[in-house]
C-alpha cells in the first residue's frame, strides 16, 4: 500500500505541475487505484502518465488527460453525468468520486462486462451502465448536467448537445484524423453552445453501433 501511494502522489505531483490543478479532481484520481484497471502485464506502469492498451484494440487513458477533461468537465456532487465510452472503467471510477450519478455507455460487451465487475470491487454503486451506441446518447434518461465523451466524435457531437441540461458542459475529442482536437462545450443562456478549444489529443474514434465480438 505504500509503495501505492507513493507512486500515486508522484503521478499527482505530474499532474499538478502540467495544469491539473483541480483539488477535487487531483483527490479523485489519488483514491482510484489504476491498476485495478490495467491488464496484469502493464501492472508497472499502472501509475505513470501514459495511455496503456486494453482488450478490442482500445486504450486506458493517460492520466494527464483523465485529469484534464475531468477539470474541464466541472462536476459538481449532484451532477448526473454521461459518458460515452466506458472503456476499462477508470474514467467511470473518476467521475463516480466526484458526481451523484455517472451514466455510462460502451459499444463493446466484454469491456463493459470486465468495466462493472472492476467497479463492484472498488465497491463503486453510483454507476449505471449501458450496452449500446455510444453516439446514441442516453435519451431515456436525459438530460445530464455533464457529458464526457472518450472516443473522438468525427463531426460535432449535436445528437449529444441535444441531451444536455441548459447550462450543461460537455467535454468531447472531435476530429476524423489520428490527432483530434479537446472540445469544451458551454451551454449558453439563448440555448446555444460556447465551444472552446482546449489541446490536442490521440483517441480511438467513436464507431457507430454496437461491437461485434467473438
């Protein structure tokens, strides 16, 4: 356990000095063990700042870019979120420290499988999980306070706008190369959206439809 919080307060410490500054968030990512999320081969890396591979070709985010777009993203405790793209979980992990609920979709069903069984051992219950298209949203239970997408959405991510509360924020990679751009989207009083550029990024596209595995 020392040696789990000694390199979690290094990687904190990173993160800090990179523009992570968000004590809400820097706390959040320090109580999540990311090795819980990592394949057993990368159990070294667990703790540094940098993408890993997981199952169907997809990543675990860097660590720096987790902590970003959950800055960016502004939780508050009685938030709903969504997010597109469950992933390996650790962003769901993340997000459940910070909000009441954290809705989450991912389009393949062994991830999603492995994503849930990770969250019951953190003993994580405030997430609520989905199989389907992730472009799709969650209408049946829109609107959310904030969405956070973790696939890069080839064109502005508008089915999603759609299923945000007034005022709401979302976070979303946009771009149809290998390097996409870090969009912040600002619900604005006339109903439309502030969009804000926040830095580059490398994430698998968002795919449409559900995976099909096996």
């Amino acid at each position: 356990m020392n040696l789990h919080n000694d390199r979690a307060g290094r990687l904190i410490l990173s993160l800090r000095q990179q523009g992570v500054t968000d004590g809400k968030v820097l706390a959040a990512m320090e109580s999540i063990d990311r090795a819980v999320f990592v394949h057993e081969k990368f159990l070294d890396q667990a703790w540094e700042d940098q993408a890993l591979p997981i199952d169907c070709a997809q990543t675990i985010s860097q660590p720096y870019i987790v902590g970003l777009m959950t800055q960016a993203l502004e939780v508050e405790p009685r938030h709903r979120v969504l997010e597109i793209g469950t992933g390996s979980g650790y962003q769901c992990a993340v997000l459940s420290r910070l909000a009441r609920y954290v809705y989450s979709v991912e389009r393949y069903k062994s991830l999603l499988v492995e994503a849930e069984a990770k969250l019951k051992r953190l003993k994580i219950d405030n997430v609520i999980t989905k199989h389907s298209d992730g472009g799709l949203g969650w209408p049946e239970q829109a609107p959310f306070d904030r969405i956070m997408v973790t696939a890069a959405s080839p064109t502005e991510p508008t089915e999603l706008l759609k299923q945000l509360k007034p005022g709401g924020v979302l976070v979303c990679p946009v771009g149809r190369t290998s390097v996409q751009m870090l969009h912040r989207y600002s619900g604005q009083p006339d109903g439309s959206f502030r969009r804000e550029s926040l830095c580059e990024v490398r994430f698998v596209p968002l795919v449409e439809g559900t995976a099909k595995e096996g």
